[in-house]
C-alpha cells in the first residue's frame, strides 16, 4: 500500500475513532449519538428513539424518589408552586389541606387527566414534581399560560389562577412563577418528544391533536419564549442526573439549552450535532464577569448607600412582587417611624429619616426595619413580611394588627388606595379597619378612627457602593437561589459567586447565571 493511500486510511480510522469516543454533555457520552444531524420534525422523532424508553415507577415509588431528584440545599422539599413552604419528606407528604403550606402532593406538571392517566406518563418523573396540595388544587388541571391572577393567586402572588392574556387563548390558565417556566416549558418539550407516538390522541387546549409540532401556537411560542427568558439551571441539571439514574432516560432539552429551537424554532433548519453543539444566541440574561466591578451599573453619584425605597402616592405604583415600607412621616424631624417587628398584637416601629421623598435602609438596619412584598391583586392585596414570611392580618378585636404564617381568606387581604398622599391600608374582612400610626401610644395597627396616616415606600434597585468589609472590599451582599433560599450572607459583591455551583442566583434583585 503507498504512503497516500495509507495516510487516508489511517486519517478515515481516526475519524471513525474520534466519533466513536465522541461525548455529550453532562456525562451524557453518546446517549444522543442517533439523533446527531437531525433537524427540526425529524430530530424530534430521534430524540423520541432515544428517551422512549424508561424504567417505569410505582405510584407510591415516587414519594422515595423526590427525595433524590427534588430535595433543596437545606433538604427540605424544592416546591415550584408556592414561596412559603418548607416542607419535611415524609413527614408532610399528602393528607388534607385547607390552606396553602399545610402538605405537599405529587404533582403531574402535564396533567393526567388530559393522558386520561394512562401508563407510563402516569409516573414518568421528568414531569412529576412535589407541589403544595392546595395550590395544585387550585391549578386543577388547567393549563399552564400568563394571566393577571384575577381568579385566585398563591401567597406573595408566586402563581396565578385566571384568565389568559397570551393572544391567541382566552381560557383558564395556571401561571407558575417566572423562576420556574423555563423548567416547565422544557419539561413540556421532553412529553412532546417523549410521547411522540401518543401525544396526538391526548385532548387538551395547548395541544394540536398531531405528534409534530404537538402544541397550538398560542402554547408552543409561549413556551418557547419562557425557555428563553429562564434557561437551564443547575437544579435542573441535577435533577436530570437523578432522573436518569431513577428511570434511565433523560431530558435532551435540558441536556442541551436551546434545543427546542432546533427542533420548533429558528434553528429547525440546522442539523443537530450531540457532541459539538451550538447553542442558539437567545436574550442575554446578565452574566457576571470572573472578577465582577463593585456594582454591574455602578450609580455616577455614589450615594446614598444602602437599599433605597421612594413614596408612591397612587395605584399605580402598586406592583405584585415589590416590596414596601410602611413609613409615618414625622413632620418637621428628621425621626419619621416605619413598620417594626411584630409585637404580640401589634406592631412596633423603627425609626428612619426620609429625605427628598426617599428612605435608605442600611445593613445596620435591615433587621429590625420591615418592608413587605405585595401579592394578590388590587382589592385584596397580601403584605409578606421580608424578614419572617409572615403576612399582615386583623382578625379583631378592637385596635389590634397581628402576623400569620399563611394566607387563609379575607383577614390577610388589604384594600390600597391614596388619599393626600397618604395609604389607605384597609382590611378586606373588616370594613373600616384601617392601618394607622399611634403616636400617643407608639405603635402601628389598625384602627376605625384617625391616627396619624401612613404612606408607602416602595424598593428601587440597590444604589451605591455599599458597606465596606474588614477585607477593604465593598458592598457586602447577600446572595440568595433560585427558590429564595439565602446561600451566603454578608460577602463582598466582588466575590459573591465565586466557587458557586452552576446556576441561577440572585443579588440585590437581579438574576445572574453562573455557567
């Protein structure tokens, strides 16, 4: 044999070997090697070659198995439908409920129902989560979209019941939290895939009644968007892994961020390579630097420091999500009060300065001033303590305020409107009941005739540079995951998600993804 003839030869057999020893992602190897250059319908019916089929668990197995594929850093139960819970395995597993965080259930995120509970989807783990039984009660088996919340919402206004505002449906929808869709979407991608030979007999208002593209249009651009705007996580990624060594399969569109665009979307024209794959450019979700600057947009003017709220004096200003103060504005001093701590059935106050229409919060200060995050939806909103988790409730007598652990009808629900620049804080159960300052007697709770009126501070992002640390750096931090479980306290903005794990996080309200 001649030294050309050879050569190739020799250069053939190392490309038969270096695809041989090719690897996916996340020690995956070659677990998608079938589906390598495939596009759009037909990488879909590989894919489905490849994860179709699984080890299938009991019903019962799956109260043992969420303890390896959902269990958070603090080992309790990680629950994408509501905030408020911490839940114990085993210990607060099924039973009744009648309110939100009294017991967690199994959850089929793609409803059983509209599978008519057949087998294997009836177990499949992939779409199988804990989820507090109340709130999935409420969800029933309605399908997942966006909504204004204005049949029923979660404590905090986490997930919504109600009316659909995506174009194209105007049903009844359950919204899960914007940290969650992405995992949902990706999650509803794998049943489609998975389930390609049965998905078109499924009845449902998101599906098409074919096995491609599976979903309508309203549902399949909505969740593609949501796949974009929250991408993959490191607890997906985890939770992957211990899927796959539970059942045996594993969810590609995990495995591979952005390959539902290959699949459904823009990329659906390019082949698929499992080995050397390209993720689709998609909106940038803020990524810090290696050595990030003290602050990603530091403020020109540097003060004031500390967490900053401004008066709002209309409903407008009133957003789910935000947090508040509670502030009596002390005229003529610098010493104006805001809401405290809870103090048998009232509440305390701590003092701040407001200055141009504005409160700062420093770190020295965070612990015994409260702010409150507002759920709910107008007429009925919820006032959560930041600090406790409790909510705001009167449920009488006489002048009394107290704090609850959990939402449970009118009691925790509050009437916002503005007059003069004050807040009207008026309790939904108690007409005439409204949150007032007592200066005689100092205190805040709530009251039918006039104390001294409160106004409302709302959080602006964090401005300045901060604290500085013993170390010399600024602006110490707290750096909290995904579920609202604080991971490190106090360390330097400089060095906040060093030697983290992959994932998302959040500082100072803002999601940052390590890779």
């Amino acid at each position: 044999m001649n030294i050309r003839k050879r050569n190739i030869v020799f250069a053939a057999a190392m490309f038969m070997l270096v695809r041989m020893f090719a690897q996916g992602p996340g020690n995956s190897g070659t677990y998608y090697r079938q589906a390598d250059g495939k596009k759009g319908s037909e990488l879909k019916t590989a894919l489905w070659s490849v994860i179709k089929d699984h080890t299938q668990r009991s019903y019962n197995q799956l109260w043992e198995d969420f303890k390896t594929t959902d269990k958070r850093s603090d080992g309790k139960v990680w629950d994408m439908y509501s905030s408020i819970t911490n839940y114990t395995f085993g210990a607060d597993q099924a039973g009744s409920y009648k309110v939100e965080g009294d017991v967690y259930n199994r959850e089929h995120s793609f409803p059983k129902s509209w599978f008519d509970d057949a087998s294997p989807m009836y177990t499949d783990l992939v779409h199988l989560v804990p989820a507090d039984g109340y709130v999935n009660g409420r969800r029933s088996n309605n399908p997942f979209g966006e909504t204004d919340g204005d049949r029923w919402q979660s404590a905090g206004g986490f997930s919504k019941l109600g009316k659909s505002t995506v174009s194209g449906y105007n049903g009844i929808v359950f919204e899960p939290n914007d940290e969650y869709k992405g995992d949902f979407a990706r999650i509803y991608f794998y049943m489609a895939t998975c389930y390609e030979d049965k998905i078109a007999y499924w009845n449902c208002d998101m599906l098409a009644g074919n096995s491609y593209p599976a979903y309508t249009k309203w549902a399949l651009d909505m969740l593609l968007r949501w796949a974009e705007e929250d991408p993959v996580s490191q607890k997906e990624i985890d939770r992957n892994n211990a899927v796959y060594g539970i059942q045996h399969n594993r969810n590609p569109f995990v495995d591979y961020p952005g390959l539902e665009q290959y699949v459904w979307g823009t990329m659906k024209d390019m082949p698929f390579s499992y080995d050397n794959y390209v993720e689709p450019e998609g909106t940038p979700v803020p990524e810090p630097d290696p050595d990030p600057e003290p602050d990603p947009n530091p403020d020109p003017d540097p003060t004031p420091t500390g967490a900053v709220y401004e008066k709002i004096t209309s409903a407008d200003g009133l957003l789910a999500g935000s947090k508040y103060l509670i502030v009596y504005e002390q005229e003529g001093t610098d010493a104006s009060r805001t809401m405290g701590e809870q103090n048998d059935d009232i509440r305390s106050y701590a003092e701040v300065t407001v200055t141009n229409g504005k409160v700062v919060v420093g770190d020295e200060d965070a612990k015994s001033v409260h702010a409150f995050t507002l759920g709910g939806t107008s007429g009925a909103w919820t006032l959560r303590d930041a600090n406790d988790g409790t909510y705001l409730s009167y449920s009488g007598p006489k002048n009394k305020l107290y704090s609850v652990v959990s939402v449970a009808g009118d009691n925790e629900c509050w009437d916002i409107t503005f007059r003069g620049g004050n807040a009207m804080i008026e309790n939904k159960a108690e007409s005439g009941r409204i949150i007032y300052y007592n200066a005689s007697s100092p205190r805040f709770a709530c009251y039918t005739n006039a104390q001294k009126p409160v106004a409302l501070y709302r959080s602006t992002t964090t401005t300045g540079l901060g604290k500085v640390t013993a170390d010399g750096n600024t602006d110490a931090v707290r750096v909290y995951g995904i579920t609202g479980v604080m991971v490190r306290d106090g360390v330097s903005r400089a060095s906040a998600l060093k030697g983290l794990p992959k994932g998302i996080y959040i500082i100072d309200g803002r999601k940052y993804v390590v890779r």
